[in-house]
C-alpha cells in the first residue's frame, strides 16, 4: 500500500466516523423527501382494521426485504417479523403497530381517508381511519431498516422489526406471542416501540421511567338473584339491590385499599337488569374496566372485586352455588412498565445527540392500555416505550391562544405533523439502536 492509498484509507475511514454521527439527520430527512413521505401518505389514505392489515403488512414486508431484512409474513394473522444479522451481539427487537379504526375521517387534509371496509371482526362495513397514527409507526419501521442496512459498520448484533396487527383491540401482540414468536425467530435481550403523540410538539421525545401505559382488565360479574312479584320481594332475592351494593363497595378498592400513592381506577361502565316495574329479575349483570400501573395493584384490585361481590352474595342469603360470579376478560393487558436503567441509558444518549431540549420526562396522567407488554412479560427482556410528538408548533400555540383544541387520538379530527413526527421516530430509534447494539471491537 503506499502513502497515498493510505491516506486515502485513512480519510475515507475519518469521513465515514464523522459523518456516521453528523448525518442521520440529513440521511433520513433525504429518505422522507424521496419515498417516506409518499409512503406515509399512502398509507394514511388506506387505513385497514384490527387483523384486516392484509395491503400494509405486505408493503412493509416489501421495503423490508429491500433493505436486506429477512422478513416473514403472516406470523399471528397478518404479522410481520423482519431480521437483520450483523455479527455478535444482541438481540434487539423494534415494534411498530398497523392498524387503524373504525372511524369517518373529518380533517381538511388532501389525504385525507375516505376507505370502507368490512370489519374482519364484526362483519359491519364501516368506514376506516388512522386516528391513532400507527401509519406514522409503519413508516418509521421502514425508515429504520435503511438506516440499520446502510450503516451496519456501526453496530453489532441482531435487529428484529415487528409489524404488529390488532393492537386497538389488544390481540395483536399475544396472536403473534401464541405463533411461538421468539422460539421461531430468537427471544430479544431489548425490546422498544414508540407512540406518535398528539399535543406533544412534533419532533420532541418523551420518555419516562415507570409505566407508560396502564395494564387494563375487563371484568364482567353476574349476579343470580332469585325472580318474584315485585310486591313480594320476601319471595325473592332482588339482584338489582345486591347489585347496587357492589356497586358502591367496589370504591372503597382505590379510596381505602391502595396506597394513596398507587393509581388505580374501577369503572362500573355498564349495569343490566331486570324487565319491567313490578317484577323482581334473577339476574344482574355488571360491567368494569380496571386500571393499574403495577402488578401488586392489578392483584389488589381484581382480588377485592372478587371478595366484595362473593361476599355481599353471602350478605344477601344467597347459597354457595348462587353466589356472584366474577369473570376477567381475555381481553386484559398488564401495565407497560419500562426497565428504568434503560430509559436513563437512553435518555442520555438522546439528550446528547438530538438536544437536551428536544428530550422529556412527562409522566403519563392517563391511564391508557397497549398491548406492547405481552411482549415483554419474560422478565429477561428488558424495554422503553416512548413517545414522538406529533403536533404542529402552529396548531399547539393557536390551541393555547383560544384557537381549535388539539384533537385526542381516536377522534375523526385527529391529525399528524408527518415530517418531523416520523423523521424523529426513526432518528430517535437508531440512536437507541446504536447503543444498544455497539459495534463489537475485534
Ligand atoms: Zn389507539
Ligand atoms: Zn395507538
């Protein structure tokens, strides 16, 4: 080798350092304008249902591949698992969630939804939306892979996407957990998946210790009461009176039996019973939705639900087996409870690279559910969910001036600030990556 090719080795290796760090930002932001931007779009004017993702799964599988990923299709209904080896190292696992709701889209955009389709679940034809944006999601996956198959010098390990179906019915997740997801493609050492969210500015990142999300139960009790002329309910065993105390006991759960630190919520949202004014039913049906943010008080709470309503039925006379029946959903979700070493881990990584004022620690108020836990219920696997803003500074400044409020998730208003939301998730993401995956010195 002479000096000269050896100085160009050198300076090629130098630019390629340097530029590794200075122009992720350029590299996606050119992506967006080539291809992401229309993807985006694309896949906003056609939103599909909960297990009905047939055309995203098979375009995300489709850059997927492009970009050198291993990918599988149909794992857990219409899933998507794409792997990208690159030497030792460990296994890292991003999610991105595809589907959209059931909803008229009422924003003034030019891409705006105008899709029906036939609900796979209900068979009803409805008209379809992404109101949550989990079309920012799909493209930030794509966006990812590039960046992950154009710069494998810079890291070591093994990268598994997940396009994930039904996660607005909370399915998803656990469908492609059941098609023996890790045994198939490896059990992840790191798991991740971002939120896009509306009312925080498009671009920042949000990223808290503890519990994102809220686990979610769906709790129906019946209870069996003994029918009679209302005018002689000695005769009977009245279940709207049993009913109604259970009702009113099931709040001492959260007032008197959680800590006052802990959250929780129990929510009575339906109570069914009886036909007419002068007759005693034999049966009363309630229906609760219960929140946590912790294992412990997910316990405490569907434990008391069960031992206040069994309990009254005793109160009640009713005999053994008569007594309220307590069933908890399949559709439950257990809390999303990030590992808090590594949102430190990354946080600092984010706040070095992308701005210490582009990165915050907002604790969730609210106490929404994901499907992303099932994932990571092995406690081996450590994982942070975080959030991208989503909205426009413009929007968020005429919204604290008297101007439009700022649409929730799910409303047919809601609405995106694609660039930067998605060009941020996925900068966000392989900055994370990176860490995660250093490249392995030899
Ligand atoms: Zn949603
Ligand atoms: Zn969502």
């Amino acid at each position: 080798m002479n000096r000269l090719t050896i100085t160009v080795a050198l300076t090629a290796v130098l630019f390629s350092q340097l530029s590794h760090g200075n122009d992720l930002a350029q590299s996606i932001e050119a992506d967006y304008r080539d291809r992401l931007g229309a993807m985006f779009r694309d896949f906003h004017i056609n939103p599909e249902l909960s297990t009905g993702e047939f055309r995203t799964a098979k375009k995300l599988a489709k850059a997927l591949r492009k970009s050198g990923f291993k990918v599988t299709e149909g794992v857990g209904g219409t899933g998507v698992v794409a792997l990208l080896k690159n030497g030792p190292g460990p296994l890292v696992m991003m999610r991105g969630d595809m589907d959209g709701l059931p909803l008229l889209e009422k924003t003034d955009l030019e891409y705006a939804s105008k899709a029906m389709h036939k609900d796979p679940i209900t068979g009803n034809t409805v008209p379809v939306m992404h109101a949550c944006g989990h079309d920012v999601h799909v493209t930030s996956l794509i966006g990812t892979a590039k960046q992950m198959a154009d710069r494998k010098d810079d890291w070591s390990g093994t990268l598994m996407l997940i396009g994930q179906p039904a996660e607005e019915r909370v399915i998803g997740a656990r469908a492609m957990m059941k098609d023996d997801l890790w045994q198939r493609f490896g059990k992840p050492d790191y798991a991740m998946a971002f939120h896009v969210a509306a009312g925080l500015p498009a671009g920042m990142i949000n990223v808290q210790e503890g519990a994102p999300y809220a686990g979610a139960d769906t709790v129906d009790i019946i209870i069996h009461g003994v029918g009679a002329h209302g005018a002689s309910p000695h005769a009977g065993k009245d279940p709207v009176l049993l009913g109604s105390q259970i009702v009113v006991a099931l709040q001492t759960l959260v007032s008197r039996e959680l800590p006052p630190r802990q959250a929780g919520v129990v929510t009575v949202g339906s109570f069914h019973s009886g036909t007419k004014h002068n007759i005693i039913s034999d049966r009363a049906h309630l229906q609760l939705t219960v929140r946590n943010t912790n294992l412990d008080t997910r316990r405490t709470l569907l434990e008391g639900i069960e031992r206040i309503a069994v309990n009254l039925g005793r109160v009640a006379g009713l005999p053994d087996d008569k007594l309220p029946e307590v069933i908890v959903s399949e559709e439950s979700t257990p809390p999303t409870v990030n590992n808090d070493s590594m949102v430190r881990r990354l946080k600092k990584v984010w706040m070095r690279k992308l701005g210490a004022d582009k990165v915050s620690s907002i604790v969730s108020q609210g106490m929404g559910a994901e499907d992303f836990p099932y994932f990571t219920t092995d406690p081996a696997i450590a994982s942070v969910y975080f959030s991208v803003g989503g909205t426009s500074l413009e929007d968020l400044a005429a919204s604290k001036t008297g101007g439009a409020p700022i649409p929730s998730h799910h409303s047919p208003l809601f609405k995106i600030e694609p660039e930067p939301a998605i060009t941020s998730g996925i900068q966000a993401t392989v900055l994370a990556l990176f860490e995660l995956m250093p490249k392995q010195s030899s």
